[in-house]
C-alpha cells in the first residue's frame, strides 16, 4: 500500500462547483493543495478554491501545503504526493523520530561527567586521555555563561549555537569558511572520542580524536577506558544527541522551540531546560496578531534548589515561579517588586508576577505530528 496516497471521498451533499473541479482533473495533473482540517485517517483539503474531503493513513498539520499529482480520475480521484517536497520528508522524519524519541536523555549527566572527568585528570596525561581532556576543557570553556544571558545578543548567541541550527547554518556557510561553535557539533565529537577511547588502542584513540582515523583498529576492553568517559557515558552522549534530533523535528514544523542550556556560574554549571511556544489561537479568543507567548523554564540553582517558571506575553508580561522549596519560595516572592521595576524600565508592561512552592509541573511537550508508530512493520 502507498501510504503516500490520498484518495478523495464523496462529501454529501456535493456541490456543484466540487463535481465541475474534481470531473476536470487528469491522471498526471499537478495540484497544490492546503491542509484545512487534519483528523486520524480523514483531512480537509482546499485546492483551487475548492474544500474537498480525502483520506490518507499519513499525519499532516493545518495550514500545511502539499504538491500533489492525481494518479487515478476516476469518480473517487488518487492523489499522490510528490517526491522532492517538504511533505515527502513526512516518512524520513517519521523514522528518524521512531529511533531517537526511545533514546532521548537529559543533557545535564553529560555535562556533570565532562566537570568530574576534568577534574579528575591532570593536565599532564598523555595519549588518548590527554586528547580527551583538552576535548572536554574545549567544550565546557565554550558553554555560555550565565552574565552572557543577562543582555538580549547573548542570549540570542546561546540559543543559536544550542544544537538545534547546526545543519541550517552549515548550509549557508560560505565557502572555505571555519564553523561557529554549535553544541551538537561538540557532542558529536565527543560521541566519537569516547567510543574510541572505550573501544580502541590507546594511540589509535588519539588519532580519532584528532580527527586522523588509523586505517585499522585493535579493541580494548571497557575496563581500561579514561575515569568516568565508559560505555554508561557513551549512552549518555548519544541520549543528548537523540533529545536535540526529537527536539529539531519538533521545530521544523514550527511548533515548539524546545531546548537545554548549559549554563557556566564561576566553578558551577548549571542546565537550564527551555520551552518557547505560540499559544493557540481558537483557546485564548486572540486574532493572529495578537496569540500569546508562553515561555516556560526548569532549572536548579544553588540556594533555590528545583524552580519552574512560566513567563506569558500578551499585552503583559506575567510571570509565575513554582519552587519545590518553600524557603526559595519566600526568597522569589520578597524579589518580586524588583522584577516589576525591571520589567517596566525594559518598556514592558507588568502583568500577574506570583511565587509559590509545590510539586513541579513537567515541562510542555507536543509530539511531532510525523508518525511514530508503523503500522505495517
């Protein structure tokens, strides 16, 4: 079965105008058509003008455009999506989540096992360990730190060069250009230099992580591996990456901006998960211009312990903090009155600000609307 196919149902009562535009199609005709209505199994298109019923087994999102050639004008026309358009990545991206959404893991273990790796390990190792020092020293020197958040182009930095850009920006990299520092380029490295000093000779190790792969290899035991970078970090590596890949689909269909910030504080690092997203529009009563923001954190900081904070912008900008610790609690809410002048010094008009402590709420998450289930395998 071609689950790339969409056949058209008979709306009732039909109308005129459908039954001229659907008796004028051709088997190879081209159509352009927009997602109006998005359900399991049925969808509402609009082409030409004209809104007609269809059934498809694939999942698509509303106001999602699709380029289409009818394979079958028959009286139940089959339409076809093409090759080479946005809409046909619906499949790789379907299996590309199937494999990472299982595998996804904070980024924070990563970050904790780097600190204790470098501080573990003199400056004076040699070989394979040396390379992975200077690796890991590279890596959390890069991280943003927290001063560089406090001003809106460092906080504009960050979030570009959190992982979830890394292919985007090496497409328009010009020629013979040197890369900018992106995180998901890090930890792929760092994937690689951990599985050779896990797996490898202790040379060969080296010439991985200087990127000078020996022509053949001879395995090690895990045993043998640098203090802390084992098999268990590797899985580690490997789940941060898996949560950026889920993380990317998510944001190539505009839904969400979902991401894990790595923080530097003096001797501290400190990881904040971050969540943007539009409201929608039908739940709030607003026109398009005027849909609310929603941003939403989690972190944990010395002396606050676990807070979560929601952040809304309308016309306002409200902001909640719920804290596990009742002490922090009482500390974000005698600080209130000092975020209401900062708000209203920056231009912004002050809605709700509120603390309270209490369970924390998990952070959004809206699921790719790709597949993540085959039901043919």
């Amino acid at each position: 079965m071609d689950i790339s196919a969409l056949r058209l149902t008979v709306p009732l009562p039909i109308t005129e105008a459908e039954t001229r535009t659907r008796l004028a199609w051709q088997a190879g005709d081209i159509l352009e058509a927009t997602v109006v209505v998005s359900t399991v199994g049925q969808l509402t298109l609009e082409i030409g003008g004209i809104r007609l019923q269809a059934q498809s087994d694939l999942q698509f999102s509303t106001g999602q455009h699709l380029r289409m050639q009818v394979t079958d004008s028959g009286e139940l026309p089959v339409l076809r999506l093409l090759a080479n358009t946005p809409d046909s990545n619906l499949a790789v991206q379907s299996r590309a989540l199937r494999m990472a959404f299982p595998q996804q893991a904070s980024l924070a273990p990563v970050i904790q096992g780097l600190m204790r790796f470098i501080q573990s390990n003199p400056k004076t190792e040699r070989g394979s360990r040396a390379s992975l020092f200077a690796l890991a020293a590279e890596i959390l020197h890069r991280l943003p730190r927290a001063s560089d958040l406090g001003h809106p182009e460092g906080l504009k930095q960050a979030i570009q060069e959190c992982g979830l850009f890394l292919e985007a920006r090496l497409a328009r990299l010009p020629q013979g250009a040197s890369p900018t520092p992106d995180l998901k380029a890090d930890l792929l490295r760092l994937e690689a230099a951990v599985q050779a000093a896990v797996l490898l000779s202790d040379d060969q190790a080296s010439a991985v992580i200087q990127n000078d792969l020996p022509a053949s290899f001879e395995h090690r035991d895990d045993s043998s591996a640098p203090f802390g970078l084992d098999k268990n970090f590797l899985q580690a590596v490997r789940g941060a990456l898996a949560r950026l890949e889920v993380n990317q689909i998510s944001l190539s269909e505009g839904r969400m901006l979902a991401l894990e910030l790595p923080i530097r504080r003096g001797d501290r690092l400190d990881t904040f998960s971050f969540v943007l997203e539009e409201s929608d529009e039908s739940s709030h009563g607003h026109n398009g211009a005027q849909r609310p923001w929603t941003a939403t954190l989690r972190f944990d900081l010395e002396g606050l312990g676990p807070v979560w904070t929601r952040v809304a912008v309308t016309g306002e900008v409200s902001v909640f903090f719920q804290t596990e610790w009742k002490e922090a609690s009482r500390i974000l809410s005698s600080r209130l009155d000092e975020l209401r002048t900062g708000l209203i010094n920056a231009g912004l008009i002050p809605g709700r600000l509120t603390a309270q402590s209490g369970p924390l709420p998990a952070l959004p998450c809206r699921l790719p609307s790709v597949p993540l289930l085959d039901e043919r395998a």
